[in-house]
C-alpha cells in the first residue's frame, strides 16, 4: 500500500526571494518571467555567497599547501565531492571525477574509456534524443578507430523505442549512451531498465543526467548504469562544474587523460606513475570556488527536498500544458507519459525564432532553435523550436505570462 | 481562449516587414537560373534558395524559396525591388550599405526604401544574421559559389 504523507506546500514566493536575478526587469521594465532553465538555472544567494566567501576568506590550491588556508580549501573541494556524492546516491566519493560539466565527463569516459576498446566494426549505441555532449565525443572517437556510431529511434510522442534499443545490443557495442531526461522532450527513460538489458548483454550503460539531477532524486547505484555524467550550473550551481560517476573497477582501468599536476604519484623524466581515481583525471588547479558553491547548492536543493521538487515541477507541466494548448496552431513537441518540465512548440505560421523574439521583448525568457540536438530536429523534420522549460521557482503566473505573450506573438506574426 | 491584452513590443518587427514576410514578392522559382546558390544558417536553421537570371552581367529576374523565420523572408522579399538591373560590383555595394545600416552605422537611407525598414535591428545584434542571408546568398550566386550563411561571417 502506498502511503501519502501530507506535505507542507512549498512558499514559493520565499523560495523566489532567495534568487536575486529573478526580481529584475528587461526591456525597460517588464518582469523577467525566466523560462530557460533547462538552459541554466539561476542561483540562490547562499551560492552566490558561498563563491563570494572562497575567494573573501579561503582562496589556496587544494592538496599542495600545507598551510592552514590550503588544508581549508582541499577540505571544501573534498567536502563538496562528499556531498555530491552522496546526493547521487555513489557508493563512494571515491567513484565522482569532478568535471567542468557533462561535455568533459563524456570526453573523458571517450579518449580514456572508450578509444583503447574501439576497432573497426565496433559500435557506440546512442539515440535520437540525444544532446550533441552525448553523440559528438564518440563520432571523434568512432573516426579514428573505425567504429561507427548507431542511434535507437524513438516514437512519435517522444517516448524512446526501448524494444528497438535493447535489439541493438550486442557484442560489438562498446558503450551505449542515452540521456536520462531529454532537455528537447522532456521525456524521462526509463534508465534501470536499459541498465539491467546492457547488463545482460555485457554493454556498458552512460546516462547523461544533466537534465535529471537538478530535477528528480538520483540514485546512481539503483539505476545500476555503470558511467552518469550531469552539470552543476543547471542545479542552481555555478558554471564550470560538474561530475562523473562511474563504478570502481572502471574508473581502476581507465588511463588518464589530461596530465600534469595533481593527477601523479611520481614523475621522473623517463616516466611517471599516476594517483589513484578520482585524482588520476583531475589534472590542474580544479574550479575550487565552483565546486564550493555547488555543494551549496545540493545542501539548498535538498533543503527543499528533490521529491518536493519533482512534485511541483509537475504541477507546473500539468498546468503550463494545459494553458499553451489554447493558443491556436500551437504543436508540443515531446508528449512521452513520463516527462519532465520542459515544452517545446511550435505555432503555425510563426517561425520559433520570431515568437522567441517577441516573447523576450514581454520579458519571457525561453529557448528557440535546435537546442544542440540536429538529429531530433531531424527526426521530427522541423529547423527549430520553442522551449520553455521550469524550475520549482517558477510559478502558474508565468505560465499564464507566456500564454498572453504567445497570443500578442502569434497575432502579429500569423 | 484568453485574448491579447493590450499591443506588444514589435521590436524589430516593423509594419513592413511583416507584411511582406505574410505575402512575399519574388517567392518561387526560375526554371532555367542562370545562377542559384543555397543560404543556410545551421545555428539557427533558416534556409533560402536563391535563383537569378542575368542579362548583361546583370540580375534581370530574381526568385527565392525559403523555410526560414519573418526576418529572413522578408529581407529576401524586398531585395527584389533592389537587385533587378544591378550587376555584381552594384550588389556588393548594396550590401555594404546594408550591413551598415543593420549595425546602426547612421548615415543616408539606402536609396531601395524598403530595406530600411530593418533599421530597428541595430538593436537586436542576435538576429541581424537572418537579415543578412538572403543577400549573402545572391552575393554567392553571383560569384559562383554554391553556399552561404551569416553565422560565421
């Protein structure tokens, strides 16, 4: 039996006065109605603060100085990968690579992963659904080896074609890829499941949660995936951050990628020997500041509750769908049963560019163009979109605020 | 259904421009071009073919067909009025004028009235790449090279 425990609804309207960009205006003075956070999430003030405080306060390199500032800053580095860590669900911080964002944690898992397995014939699996970060780094790789890379289709309401995906497996896929919230549908996969087919057919699984973490409880170790890469600045966090987690007996085998400092034992001109994971692919001075404010930003996240969140992110998709599909001529692209808060549209006989135009000048911020997925926009034969996509910060009023933008748009355009 | 409650911002939407991007002129084919090249701005993904018949070493017809966003559509509409009886060295001109024009540069009107309906778009920096494509694609036309786009010049 499922039990439903009463939750205090969340005070929206506190919530939004801890986000200082929010209150301002655009365009000689209409409200910023912020919509584009799957984009990049604006930042709460603790933070803004928390980079504020590193630099006013605790501002050493981490692992080197012995002094008391830089014991204090490799404390807040290694507590922030703790954090992290733990609210992915990682069995250990041990098994989190801190990263500038997604993009590098792909790169890295395809030069130091991926390309010493590859050779001719062999195969990456990905989908349509994907973000350029999740398709480019193994065509680079793919070319030089010879292998090629395969993407599964989805259905026509955005839902991934999970028969087709597990039919593609088999033992010339090296690695297979797939997004676990798609950032143009909003679709979420169903991620365990495609974990425990990879499994079966011994293919290692990378999930792209760039678009999942900041938005629903994430337990890496439930998914059973063995790589799930994500971002920090689309969690509330600053930009130039992020993670990769992946099992321990991977992270052992793989080779580093980036050399210098940080990432040895000991170096000797004729050669050297690497550190243990995770410091083996973190070469160089990290984001410090950065990673300070993120684990901020978990600490502000859970302080809501990620079950909370994903809660009113629905009631704010239930609601905003409902509005958009009273503007004429309005198409939602992605409408999977199970999805996250992000619409994408488009009105006829209006161009996406144009209404994206428009509704800013209203002071709407939203998303237009191909949202660095070209295979999608193929897919469905459109050159562009329209994205809105919702934080919890959001509220019904902006929702309403973009259908009477949507309305002037479409009365000039069509 | 909710109606619109009072006028909008048309930004860089001017009357013009809009309707000529609702009723195009010059929208169609030449079956026979003597020159014809593709724009596309894959950033954004507008597209506009662009065909021209020359007499002379100059545009005597001028046709185009586009899946791309009002400004795109109705720059490449009110070229025509500017293109037919000019030769080559005449469009690069034109389109100096033009980029001037859409960076706020000042001066006197450009002598097709028309495109100075885009004036506004000084203050939209994001979007004067639409405006440019169409004549960026006459321009590859007329120099014998298939493709053109305006994100990366």
């Amino acid at each position: 039996m499922n039990v439903v425990l009463a939750e205090t609804p969340l005070d929206i309207a506190a919530l939004r006065a801890q986000f200082p960009l929010l209150a301002r205006t655009v365009h000689g003075g209409k409200p910023l109605v912020y919509l584009d956070n799957a984009n990049t999430a604006q930042k709460p003030v603790c933070v803004i603060e928390a980079v504020d405080r590193f630099y006013r306060e605790r501002n050493a390199n981490v692992s080197r100085a012995v002094h008391a500032l830089g014991e204090e800053a490799t404390g807040l580095y290694e507590g922030a990968r703790d954090v992290l860590a733990r609210f992915i669900g990682a069995g250990s911080a041990r098994e989190l690579v801190l990263t500038s964002g997604t993009t590098m944690a792909t790169n890295l898992v395809a030069y130091s992963y991926l390309l010493p397995r590859l050779a001719p014939g062999d195969v990456v699996l990905t989908t349509v659904m994907e973000h350029h970060a999740n398709i480019v780094p193994w065509q680079i790789v793919c070319q030089r080896t010879g292998a090629r890379v395969v993407a599964a289709p989805i259905h026509a309401n955005g839902e991934l074609d999970v028969a087709a995906f597990i039919g593609m497996l088999g033992p010339q896929v090296k690695l297979a890829c797939v997004t676990h919230v798609s950032n143009v549908l909003g679709t979420i996969n169903p991620v365990a499941e495609l974990a425990a087919a990879c499994r079966k057919h011994g293919v290692p699984l990378l999930v792209d949660g760039s678009q999942a973490v900041p938005h629903l409880p994430v337990d890496v170790r439930a998914l059973g995936c063995d790589f799930y890469a994500f971002t920090g600045h689309k969690m509330c966090g600053p930009t130039g951050t992020g993670g990769l987690w992946a099992r321990r007996e991977i992270l052992a085998q793989m080779p580093p990628f980036f050399g210098g400092g940080e990432m040895i034992r000991e170096v000797r001109i004729e050669g050297s020997t690497f550190a243990d994971p995770p410091a083996r692919f973190e070469a160089g001075t990290p984001n410090i500041a950065g990673f300070a404010g993120l684990a901020e930003a978990v600490r502000f996240l859970e302080g809501i509750g990620m079950a909370r969140i994903a809660a009113r992110e629905q009631d704010l998709l239930r609601y905003a769908t409902a509005r958009l599909r009273e503007v004429p001529g309005l198409r939602i692209i992605g409408e999977a049963p199970h999805k996250a808060a992000v619409i994408s549209f488009m009105v006829e006989g209006a161009h996406a560019h144009d209404l994206a135009t428009l509704l800013d000048l209203e002071g709407v911020a939203v998303r237009s163009g191909h949202h660095c997925a070209h295979p999608l926009m193929r897919y469905y034969d459109v050159p562009a979109t329209c994205r809105a996509s919702f934080a919890f910060y959001n509220t019904e009023a902006e929702a309403d605020a973009l259908l009477d933008a949507l309305l002037k748009a479409r009365a000039l355009l069509a | 259904m909710t109606a619109p409650a009072q006028a909008m911002d048309s930004g860089p939407y001017a009357a013009t421009l809009l309707a000529h991007a609702r009723a195009p002129r010059h929208q169609g084919t030449l079956l026979h071009p003597d020159a014809l090249a593709e724009g596309y701005n894959a950033l954004c993904g507008d597209r506009i073919t662009v065909m021209l018949a020359l007499r002379q070493g100059c545009i005597a017809e001028y046709a185009f067909r586009a899946e791309a966003c009002a400004l795109v559509v109705a720059a490449a509409s009110l070229l025509g009025e500017c293109l037919i009886g000019r030769d080559a060295e005449e469009v690069e001109h034109l389109a100096a004028r033009f980029d001037g024009l859409l960076a706020g540069a000042g001066g006197p009107p450009i002598e097709c009235g028309g495109l100075n309906a885009f004036a506004d778009l000084a203050r939209f920096p994001a979007r004067r790449k639409c405006a440019r494509l169409p004549l960026a694609t006459v321009r590859a036309a007329l120099r014998g090279a298939a493709h053109a786009n305006t994100e990366e010049a």
